[in-house]
C-alpha cells in the first residue's frame, strides 16, 4: 500500500520529466540547439 501511495507521488513528476526529454530531443532534432 505503501508503495502504490509513492509510485501515485513519484509519477506525475514521471510524466513531466519524460515530456521535457522528448521536448529538448525534438529541438536538437531540428537543430534548434
């Protein structure tokens, strides 16, 4: 139960880390940086 209550705290952060990699992977993609 423990854990289930840190995974529902831990994943939101999760999901914004995973969508700034893709971000910054796109821009270097297109040469941005």
């Amino acid at each position: 139960m423990k854990y289930n209550f840190i995974e529902a705290r831990i994943k939101p952060f999760k999901s914004i880390y995973a969508y700034t990699i893709l971000v910054i992977y796109s821009l270097k993609r297109f040469g941005a940086f």
